[in-house]
C-alpha cells in the first residue's frame, strides 16, 4: 500500500519518536511510504522518500510559516498523491 505522510517540524520528544516507530511499522510491512515535512528528517532511510516543503520563516513559526507551509503542503499533498497513488494519508 502507498502512504503518504505529513508532519510540520521536527520536535524531540515522545510524539516524533512515536511518528518514526509508525513509519518503521509500514515500511517493515511493506508499504511504500511517502513523507513531507517542513525540516530535513532524520529518519528518512532507503524505503521512506523524503521531500521537504518550503516555507519561509521555518525557525520562528510564526503566522507567515503557518500560513505559508499550509498552503504548500495542500499544492505539495495532492501533487505526491496524484503522482504516485497514494492509498492512504497519515497526518500528525
């Protein structure tokens, strides 16, 4: 099954860790797993492709990065799931 993953920003935490065991969990599985996120992953491996969105004001998230990285990742969503057939969609 083709998934596609968004997250925003990478955060330390319980929840990132969380996120990166579900991914692990679909790739062992054998899904093919698409991610889009706003920062550069350090969980990205050979099975997960990987594209950054690009949003201005990335350290600050303020109103403009928001703004902007909600707009982008709609455009960036529906190109990744039209292009590849994206099944289902996982959104943290």
């Amino acid at each position: 099954m083709r998934t596609l993953s968004i997250y925003s920003k990478e955060k330390t935490g319980g929840f990132t860790k969380r996120l990166y065991r579900l991914f692990e969990a679909l790739v062992s599985s054998g899904h093919a797993l698409y991610y889009l996120s706003a920062d550069p992953s350090p969980a990205v491996s050979e099975h997960i492709r990987h594209q950054m969105i690009r949003a201005p004001f990335r350290e600050s998230e303020n109103i403009v990065f928001w703004t902007c990285f909600s707009m982008t990742s709609l455009i960036q969503t529906l190109i990744c799931a039209r292009k590849h057939r994206i099944e289902r969609i996982v959104v943290f």
